[in-house]
C-alpha cells in the first residue's frame, strides 16, 4: 500500500491528527501566507513598510488602547502569527514538547481552549500593564506569536504533573516543574525592560494555565464554563435535534481518585513496555488503551 503524499498527509493531519499538529500546521500556514503576501507585493513594486504595516495592522495586537478598539480581533489574529522564522521555529518547538505531553493527560478541546483563551489572557493583562503602569505608558508594544497560549499549556501541564521529568537538551533529566518556574521567574526579572518581549502576555498566558487546572473535574472549572459557553453560542447557527436528557450520575472522589490510579498504572505499563520493546510491541488493546487516553481529558 501507498503511503499518503505530502498534501495527503497535511489533509489527514488537519481532519485527524492530534490537537497540536493542527495548531502547528496552522502557525506555520499563516507564517508562509504572511511571507507570500510580503513577496508578492514587493514583486509590485509596493513599498515594504507600508505594506509591513498593512499587515501589522491586520493580524497584531497593539498595546495602545487607542490601536486595540480600532482592531479587537488582534486578540485571537496575533497567537497565530510570527514574522521571524527563528520565533516560529522555538515556538513551535515549545509547543509540540509541551503540546504532545497535555494531550496524554487531557483532552484535543481542552488543549485547544487553553492555547485559545490563554493566549487571549496574555494579550489583555499586556493592554492592562502597558496603559496602567506610567514607566509603560507611549510604548505602544507590538505583540505577536504564540508564546502566551504556549504558557498556558506548559504552566496547566506544568502544575497538573509536577514530576513529570523531561530531558533537557536531551541528556539532563528534569523535573517539569523547575522548568515552568524558571521561565516564570525570567519574566518576572525582565519585567519593564526595553527587550521587545511581552513578558506580561508570558505572565497572563501563564496565570490563566494555572487557573485552567483548578477544579478540573467541577463545573466551576474555567475550561468548562467556556466549552459550556461555546456550545451555547454555536447552537444559535445550528438546528439540532431536540434529545431527552436524562440525568447522570457523577462519581464521588474516591471512585474518580481509584480509577484515575489504576489508568496510571496501566499507562506507566505500557509506556514502559514501549520503552523497552517499541510502539509494535504492543497489542491491540494496549494500542487502542493509548489512544483513548491521549484523546480523552
């Protein structure tokens, strides 16, 4: 049999793959349209700034309260755009290491709500400091790139698993959670300097991953209400069948707390199986165990 081509592949992805290969693909896709674009208008004799500018002003976040009520959509338009290859390269990086390891723990949507809404919050606290602070006021920062929502997801899976030990640069192994404290703590100190980094985006993708895993399995959970909220709002566009709903009983803590052990247990297993003997190895129940755990928050 034939494998897929790259078109194929990029389709299967988008329709099928995991929650991060899609957000990846879609960065990189925007990243590419932005370089055509630029390309293109430059091979019409359009001159770079102003078209530069154009852009800016279409797909950024502008710190200046003036600049964001004249283009909100900048909230969401910005998360998804990078303009140096080096920042989508570690963006991108950062966002598969952090992105493939919450979706063993969490659910494609909740991944997708956290990058979403965390890297919204990132922008809204950059607003708020940057037009409440005076030694802030006139700097008009540009904000761009996914690094909010990425620390959403890392600081949520940070805190959620706080042993979780990863590899530094491959050889030294590390608790995650000295990880997620150490680029805290970088922001924290750079706070205020002229570095062209939004380090409050940093903080408030940060803050708002940490809220993210409070009450995780309650309906006061931030993700939930915000899930609830969507589905809420789309079915305004979409007829659906009216269904009788019955009423579910919830597990009590002890019945959660023993499951969620015994799911641990077999996944420690099998990872370690797989460690061992490779991904082959396993049988299909096994296979099937995996991939319901990596789909399923």
């Amino acid at each position: 049999m034939q494998g897929r081509n790259f078109i194929d592949e990029l389709k299967h992805q988008l329709r099928a793959g995991t929650m991060t290969n899609r957000l990846i693909i879609v960065n990189v896709c925007v990243f590419l349209g932005i370089l055509l674009l630029k390309k293109s208008l430059l091979l019409f004799n359009i001159d770079p700034l102003m078209s530069d500018a154009w852009i800016h002003h279409l797909l950024d976040l502008n710190s200046a309260f003036p600049a964001f009520i004249r283009a909100p959509w900048g909230l969401v338009t910005s998360i998804f755009t990078h303009e140096q290859f080096g920042h989508l390269l570690f963006n991108m990086l950062f966002l598969y290491f952090s992105g493939r390891f919450f979706e063993q723990y969490f659910s494609r949507k909740k991944l997708w709500l956290t990058y979403l809404f965390g890297g919204i919050a990132g922008g809204i606290l950059e607003i708020l400091a940057n037009n409440l602070f005076p030694a802030l006021q006139g700097t008009n920062v540009v904000i761009l790139g996914a690094s909010g929502s990425i620390m959403a997801i890392f600081t949520a899976l940070a805190f959620y698993q706080p042993n979780l030990q990863v590899s530094l640069f491959g050889v030294f192994p590390i608790r995650i959670y000295f990880l997620a404290l150490f680029f805290l703590f970088k922001d924290l100190i750079n706070l205020g300097t002229d570095d062209q980094i939004a380090h409050f985006a940093h903080l408030g993708g940060a803050l708002f991953g940490l809220l993210s895993i409070q009450n995780l399995h309650s309906s006061k959970n931030i993700l939930t209400k915000l899930d609830g909220f969507f589905s809420r709002f789309t079915s305004i566009f979409t007829r659906e069948k009216k269904v009788k709903t019955t009423r579910t009983r919830f597990k009590t803590d002890e019945e959660f707390n023993s499951e969620k052990r015994q799911k641990q247990v077999k996944m420690d297993q099998i990872l370690d199986k797989i460690s061992k003997s490779g991904y082959d190895s396993l049988s299909k129940a096994e296979k099937d165990f995996l991939f319901n755990q990596s789909k399923n928050g």
